[in-house]
C-alpha cells in the first residue's frame, strides 16, 4: 500500500488526474479485500465453535466468548465509514458462511470430542444446515442492535443453544 500512496501523490502533483483516480481505485478494493478477509476469519472462529457446541451438546464459557466476540467483531468492521450501509448485506451471508463451513469443519475436527474424529468423519457428523441458520441469526442480531446492546442479546440467544442453559445457570458439564 505504501508504494501506491507514493503513486497516488506522483500522479496527483503532476496532474495525471486520471491515474490518480486508478489508484484510489486499487486502495479502495484492497481496503474492502482486507475487511471481507477479517470478516471471514471472525466466521471461520464462530462456525468453529457452533460445530463444537452442535456435537458436544454443551457450551462453555470459554466458546460463548468466542462466539460473541466473533459477532461483535464482525459488526465493527462490517459497518462502512459512513455508519449507514454495510460491506456484506443482510441477504449475502448464506453464500459466504457455506463456502467457509467446510474450512470451519476440517479445523473444528482438532477441537471437537479432543480431536477423536477425522475431518472426513466430522463432515459427516455435521448438520450444516443447522449450523448455517444459526450462524444466520446470529448476523442479523448485528442489523438489529447496537454494539453497546449487541453482547447481552448474543448471550441471551446462546442460552438457546444446546447446554446452553447449565452454561447461563453455571452448571456446565
């Protein structure tokens, strides 16, 4: 990026007003790459943890956290500079999750039952469509709430998930 500040400054002081314009082009797509990347890392850590609280049928405090603090993390930079529109909308999650899922599957494979099964074996344990829609609802509580407000409403909702009442009430397994 360095090298092309320098560019954009060049093109700009030699009047190459038309270059210099390519080149806040170029910034403005590596800035939105870098932000759909974090994005999808977030995802990546809260699908992780959706699996292991899907097959375990437990949640921990330890997973709760990783789970909000992906969804609150996902809210900060999914929020555009002008605080009004979004990188990724509302109706563009579904694709992105299930093309992360498998990724989330193989890694969650370390984790899930102590590492006891295979990625190919987890991939058949798995109900994606279950995880996707959960993963769902989860984003749309970034559309409908504020930061401020967003945590206490995520860990409402994990209470719904499986062990997630012994998790609210401390009597995790």
């Amino acid at each position: 990026m360095t090298q092309e500040l320098i560019d954009l400054r060049a093109s700009i002081l030699e009047g190459r007003y038309e270059d210099a314009l390519a080149i806040v082009d170029e910034l403005d797509w590596m800035s939105k790459k870098a932000t759909l990347l974090a994005i999808e890392s977030f995802l990546l850590r809260m699908l992780i943890h959706l699996i292991k609280n899907q097959l375990e049928q437990r949640l921990t405090n330890s997973w709760a956290a990783s789970i909000r603090g992906s969804i609150v993390e996902i809210k900060k930079r999914n929020l555009q500079d002008n605080k009004t529109s979004y990188h990724v909308q509302l109706n563009e999650w579904e694709t992105m999750l299930e093309e992360i899922l498998e990724q989330a599957i193989s890694d969650a494979s370390v984790e899930v039952f102590n590492g006891e099964y295979t990625p190919f074996q987890l991939s058949e344990m798995v109900e994606r469509t279950e995880i996707i829609v959960i993963a769902k609802n989860l984003l749309d509580l970034t559309y409908q709430h504020s930061a401020k407000e967003l945590p206490a409403v995520i860990n409402d909702y994990l209470t719904q998930l499986p062990g997630g009442e012994d998790w609210q009430f401390g009597r995790q397994r």
